[in-house]
C-alpha cells in the first residue's frame, strides 16, 4: 500500500495550509510537504483553521523543493484545467479521486499528492514533471475548487487507502524505487537524442512517455530490464556513428 503524503506548492494562504492539514488529520494522513510556503507562526489563520492538526501535523510540515518532490515521489498533480484528448500530454490522461484510490491501493510507493496556488494551480511546466494527473468531475460551466475543498474531496475518496475502510487487494504491486524510474526517464532522453529524434518534439515525447509509466507502475525488475535496454540502444549507436 502506498505511503501517501500531500504536497502543497507556493500556497497564497496560510489558511488554506491549515484546512489542508485539518483534513489530513480527518483521513489518516500525517506527512505534509510545502514547497514555497507563506509563513506560517503559531498566531496564523493556519494554526486557527488546523484544528487538532495544529498539535501535530502542521508543526512538522517539512519544507521540500520541488525538484526533491519530483524526484522522490511517484507524484499526482491535481488540477481543474484537464486536456480532452490524446493530441496533448501535460493533463491527459487523468483519473478521478476514486480511480485514484485504487491505483494506489494496488502499489507500493511513496506518494505525494500535489496540490498548486489557490489562483492558478500548477503550471504546465510543473505538470509535465508529475507522474500522473488528478481532476475532480466538477461543472463544466465552473470545474475550478478552492484549494481547502479540492483537497478534502480528494483525500475522502483516498480514505480506503489511507485509513482502511474497505478491504485492500491481497497482492500489492512491487514499484520500484522512484529514483529508478526517473534514471529511466534520464536514459529515455538519452536514446530519443541518439535516435535523432526531432528536437522540437522531444518534450512532448518524454511528457507521454512519462505519463504511461506512472499509469504503468513499472516492477524493480521491469525498469532495471528497460534502463539496460535503453543503454545497449544508445551504446550501439554511438559505436555506429564511429
């Protein structure tokens, strides 16, 4: 079962941080990360709105870049603003909260859970960073969420996850370790560059490459197996080029 932090980057509000903690503390959850946070003393609306969560989870938010939280985490961006269709992979695909739960009941993993700025989310260029995408059904005439609300919808449906309500599957799957599979991303770069794959799609390719890895959960073994394949493949055609 996945180890499930929430992540909160470059938040506005103090207050939002708290009520984010409160339904934390509400579903089972007690790992907060706050990239470029506000400050937060003991007198902010934070600690007002954290409830119980002021006692325990918000003093020991640990302060993380985001670069660390791409890096160490399988991440989930969550976002209003999706794309429709196949032709972009920044925000597609996505899942909803539910399907969310159960992807990760199925796996090992540490997880941050990634929420962005109470005006404009995460940016496009932070997402493409992200292993999956998140999107909350909301009306198509006004999708977007206050970030407190966003965050207790999503963290309700992650409660069979996070506090055992419900019978989990009996196999988990073994992940492998998140800097693996970003050596994987790393080797993929590689070999799109030793394919002469053309430069001005090369981002756009490691975007939909990244988004069928972090659907596809890939084993220890899976991504050792890859990572050598993509070696031998940039190896051999560099050899040629000699």
């Amino acid at each position: 079962m996945s180890d499930v932090a929430i992540a909160v980057v470059d938040a506005e509000t103090p207050g939002n941080i708290g009520t984010i903690a409160r339904s934390m503390k509400n579903f089972g959850l007690d790992d907060l990360l706050l990239v470029d946070p506000p400050e937060l003393p003991r007198e902010s609306e934070a600690y007002g709105y954290a409830g119980q969560a002021r006692d325990d989870i918000l003093p020991n938010a640990r302060e993380i870049s985001f670069d660390e939280l791409a890096d160490e985490y399988h991440t989930v961006g969550c976002t209003a603003i999706t794309n429709e269709d196949d032709r972009k992979h920044v925000r597609y695909p996505f899942v909803t909260p539910g399907e969310l739960a159960d992807d990760l009941g199925a796996i090992d993993a540490d997880t941050a859970i990634v929420f962005g700025r109470e005006r404009v989310g995460l940016t496009n260029e932070e997402i493409a960073r992200l292993d999956q995408v998140c999107s909350i059904p909301a009306s198509a005439e006004y999708p977007v969420l206050n970030l407190g609300q966003a965050a207790t919808i999503v963290l309700y449906e992650l409660r069979d996850v996070t506090v055992g309500e419900t019978q989990l599957p009996d196999t988990i799957h073994d992940r492998a370790e998140q800097s693996e599979i970003e050596g994987l991303h790393d080797q993929f770069a590689d070999l799109l560059d030793a394919v002469g794959h053309p430069e001005e799609k090369r981002a756009k390719t490691r975007r939909l490459f990244r988004r069928v890895l972090g659907r596809a959960h890939p084993t220890g073994r899976e991504t050792t197996t890859l990572r050598g394949l993509f070696r031998q493949a940039t190896q051999r055609l560099a050899d040629d080029e000699q």
